[in-house]
C-alpha cells in the first residue's frame, strides 16, 4: 500500500533464490506506443449499441480491427485505408465515414456526448498527443500495485436473477443466450461475465459522485477530470485490443460510461475519500449507486454481478464488467485509511479505482486500468514484495487462467522482466496472453531473441590483498544493461546454492569481492542481462582467499 521504489525490488530479487532458472522471459517491448499508429475514426448511423457491434464484426470481417466502440455514432480502431471505399458503400451497415487524421468536433454530424468523447478521444491520438502523454508517463518510476488482485466474491444467486428480473430482463431469454453466469459457484470459473478477454466486452464506468445527504459533500467531478479519465480508459483498452492479434485474438471493448455530471444515478450519500472511510466500505456507494439504477436485491456485489449481465445485453457484447471510480481531487487522500486505492477481482465483478491513485501522477491512470482489467479476466501479478501481496508461484495463479504457469513471477524466477501485470510499464510478457485466454504455449516464452551473449574466460584471482578475489571477464555483447555477477562456497562442482552478489554496469570486465572470509574457496560464475531477459552463464572459476 506504501510506494515502493525499484531498489527494494532488486533487493528483493537479490535474496529469493529460485528454484529452477528458466529461459529469458520475453516481452515485446515495441507495444508501448505503436498502437497509435494508423488509429482511425469511423462513424456510423447506428440505433443503438447492439447494432454498432454487429458494424463491428462486418468491419473485422472486412480485415478491419475496432479496438472501441464508444457509442452507436462511433468506434476507434484501425483501418486500412484500401477498404474505406468498401466499408462506406455498403448497404447493409451504416458505416458514414472513417477518419485517419483528426476532425473537428463541429464538423461530425453527431453530437451526442458520447460521441463528441470519441471524437476528441480519437484526435488525442491520431494527434500524436496520447503517444507523448504515454512516453512521457513511462518513464517515471512506478511502484507496483500491491495486494490488488482478489479472488471473485461470491454471488447470491437468487439475489442475481431477482435483479435482473428487476431490470425487467426476460431471464429465460437470457439464459437461452448463454449470457447469464454460472450458479454453481463450484464449477470454476463459472461460465461468467469475464472469462476471457476475446470477442467483445462491454466496460460498465461508474463516476461515483456524492450528493451531501448522509455526510459532508466535499469533492464535485469537474468535466475536465471526467474527459481526462474517459480519455485514459480508451489508451487503456485499446492497448489491450492492440496486443490481441499477435496471439491469434480479436478484443473490442464497449466503453458505458456513466456522467457524474449528468446521471443522477450517480449520486449517493457518501463521500468515499473524505478521510474516514477504509477499503471495505466502498460497498455502501457502490450499493447505493446500484439501487439509483434500479438493482434492489442482495449484497452489493450481486447488483453488480446483475448490471455486468444487463451490460452484455446492452451493448450486445459476449462479455462485461464494470470500473468504479472515485473522485479524490488534489485536497483528498490517494488511498483509503487502510492504505488500498486500486484492486480488481478476479473473473469480475468490478475493479476500484481513485482518480489520483497512491505515488502515482494522474497520468498513471491508463496503466492502473489496464492492469486491473487483465485480473479481470484472471490475468495473475507479476510482482512479488514481502507483506504486500503479490505473487508467490511459478504456479497457475487461479482457477481461471486456462493452467497457465504465472512464469514471470519474481518471486520464483530470478529473470523476470517488467511488465503490466508486474509494475505496469506497456508490455506484455508472454505468459499474461495465456491466462486471459489468448493462444498461448510453452514455446512462447521459450524463445530467446535479442537476450546478449554470455560473457566468457572468467578468470578468478586471490591477490596478495586478504579477504579478496579479483574476477575478470570477456564481454561478448553489445546490447547488455549490465551483468550479473554469482558466487557459492566451495569448488564450482559443489551442492551449494549461488548467491547473486552484484550488479555491475554494462561493458564493465572485471569485479572485486571484498570482505571475504580468509583462507575460504569461493566459485564464481557471470551473466549478463537487458531488458529481454539474461544470457547464459560464463564458464565457472574458484579460488581461495589468503589465509
Ligand atoms: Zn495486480
């Protein structure tokens, strides 16, 4: 819950030993910001949501790809410019027009707001201004996102269809569609709202606005901060649409937002970050922005279970789930009294999120929503940090995750790199693909392109100086960030356990180990490493220090 900076996650590193050295984890490091290359703009004479989805599938059928669609007037996504003819002469989809450069706002014959959001969303990017925001936002030092990932709540069943049935949802119907979850809570994961991030889903975005009728109203949503978390969530999404291809998945995300500005269903009596309140409360606005919208039975998380199946039949999406956020302008606290700010549960319902989250820019946000959303759809952490959660297995990490090892997982892999489910940068790491149900095999994270050469001729000395041995190495890389230098008692060929003892710089050839036990035999071993993973190692040398 507290910042944690990068040196504590390499002293982490430095003192788990693993239990098997894997191949370098790979990641692919180019997807920070290419997926706004080529984004387009396309707008369409839909009625509703359902009707822009089945536009949707025709444009993926037509070698498309829509990344969004934010409402029955436009999508996001990319598209060639050689089958914009094709797409606008149709007859059977409404498709008006499709833009590769940014537009006013003014000349677009809709003006509905949701549609004026994707207009100046779509503009941010094809602007180039969303790329430098995301540049600019990676660089910052991150700390990663502690003890977030929650297994689902359970659900009350009864209190499930009753709300439904509220809503005035035809439930045979709907069960008839496939698109009710699963009873049995024991069947895991259920058929659910969110088993995997393929086809289309629907992201329900609540704003949490308070009205001053139970305790002080002390925070109003500016539209400014709203756009700026619309904006966000579509970077967000579309990243993740983006990734799918390369591992043989298509994803359009739906973004429902509701307008803290404008939907009084968004208003209740609380006010979540008024400093008294911890993480367990968030249900009593969440209820009660349930109730506004007309969800009466149960806990709040069977409203919320129920409104995720109200969504998919909405929006005509094979899947939902839903993004709380709450308002903690710059007075505010950035975590709840007990230190949580941002957390997702596994398979759905919801994730929770502030809109300043704590030791993170606002900026930040995109990223913080984009991981959750991969717990979302049983995506397992990456990070591992004493006390703070995390994960502690190379293991599947839950039911859901189709068996796929959380092998980047710090904690048991001494290689693993940086990426979204591990501290947020925008890379995917090649296990994730796996567990939100994209194709995925062993061999994915088995390849071993663009790791450096493993330094050779390590040479150890003891010198005259006691309590000392000398390394030297040949460095056969020019693409290391640095090498790993390790050490064991005993000869090379005994059953002790290597201790990595040092990080030296790249290019760097030789190593001293100081304060050494005297009259003792050390062995030693070198690799080096980048941000694709680690080389093998050097060959192994001893030596005794003077006695
Ligand atoms: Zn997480």
């Amino acid at each position: 819950m507290k910042k944690i900076k990068y040196f504590l996650l390499v002293a982490t590193l430095i003192f788990v030993t693993a239990p098997t050295v894997m191949a370098g984890t790979q990641a692919n490091m180019n997807s920070q910001t290419s997926w706004t290359n080529g984004y387009s703009l396309v707008l369409l004479d839909c009625n509703s949501l359902k009707e822009a989805k089945s536009a949707r599938d025709y444009i993926e059928s037509q070698g498309g790809r829509i990344a969004l669609i934010l409402s029955e007037h436009a999508m996001t996504g990319w598209i060639s410019p050689e089958i914009i003819p094709s797409l606008t002469s149709n007859k059977q989809y409404p498709i008006t027009a499709v833009y590769l450069s940014p537009v006013s706002p003014d000349l677009i014959e809709y003006q509905d707001a949701k549609t004026i959001y994707a207009v100046n969303f779509f503009n941010s990017v094809a602007s180039g201004e969303a790329a430098r925001k995301i540049a600019a936002s990676a660089t910052a030092e991150k700390a990663p996102l502690v003890d977030d990932a929650r297994d689902a709540p359970p659900i009350s069943y009864g209190d499930y269809i009753h709300n439904l049935k509220q809503m005035g949802i035809d439930v045979d119907a709907y069960k008839d569609r496939g698109l009710l979850i699963n009873a049995d809570a024991n069947i895991s994961p259920a058929p659910g709202n969110s088993d995997v991030m393929t086809g289309t889903v629907a992201m329900g975005m609540l704003f949490i606005e308070s009205d001053g009728s139970i305790e002080g109203n002390l925070y109003d949503w500016t539209a400014a901060a709203r756009d700026d978390m619309l904006n966000q969530a579509g970077i967000a999404l579309s990243w993740w649409a983006n990734q799918a291809p390369a591992y043989g998945a298509s994803v359009t995300f739906s973004i429902c937002y509701f307008d803290p500005l404008t939907n009084p269903a968004m208003s209740q009596g609380y006010e979540p970050l008024n400093g008294t309140h911890t993480s367990g409360q968030v249900g009593l606005w969440i209820d009660a922005v349930m109730t506004n919208m007309g969800y009466l039975s149960g806990s709040h998380f069977d409203k919320v279970y129920a409104f995720n199946t109200w969504l998919k039949g909405y929006a005509g999406t094979d899947w939902a789930y839903t993004a709380v956020v709450c308002y903690n302008p710059a007075a505010a606290p950035t975590t709840y009294n007990d230190g949580y700010f941002a957390w997702a549960y596994y398979g759905g319902p919801y994730t929770h999120l502030l809109y300043r989250n704590n030791g993170y820019e606002i900026s930040d946000f995109a990223e913080i929503l984009a991981h959750e959303t991969g717990h979302i759809f049983y995506a397992c952490d990456e990070y591992y940090q004493p006390g703070y959660g995390g994960c502690t297995s190379c293991d599947p990490c839950n039911t859901g995750s189709h068996g796929v090892p959380n092998g980047n997982c710090e904690y048991c892999n001494q290689d693993a790199v940086l990426c979204m489910m591990r501290t947020g940068p925008w890379v995917l790491c090649c296990y994730t693909p796996g567990q939100i149900g994209w194709s995925w095999t062993p061999d994915d994270c088995q390849s071993g392109g663009n790791l450096p050469l493993a330094p050779s001729n390590l040479i150890v000395r003891a010198p005259q100086r006691p309590k000392t041995i000398g390394l030297r190495w040949g460095d056969n890389s020019d693409n290391e960030d640095g090498f790993f230098v390790e050490r064991k008692r005993g000869r090379c060929r005994s059953n002790r356990a290597w201790q990595e003892i040092a990080d030296v710089p790249a290019d760097s050839t030789r190593y001293q180990n100081r304060r050494l036990r005297p009259n003792a035999t050390f062995s030693y071993r070198v690799r080096a490493y980048n941000g694709n993973g680690n080389s093998d190692y050097s060959n192994c040398r001893s030596a005794t220090t003077q006695p």
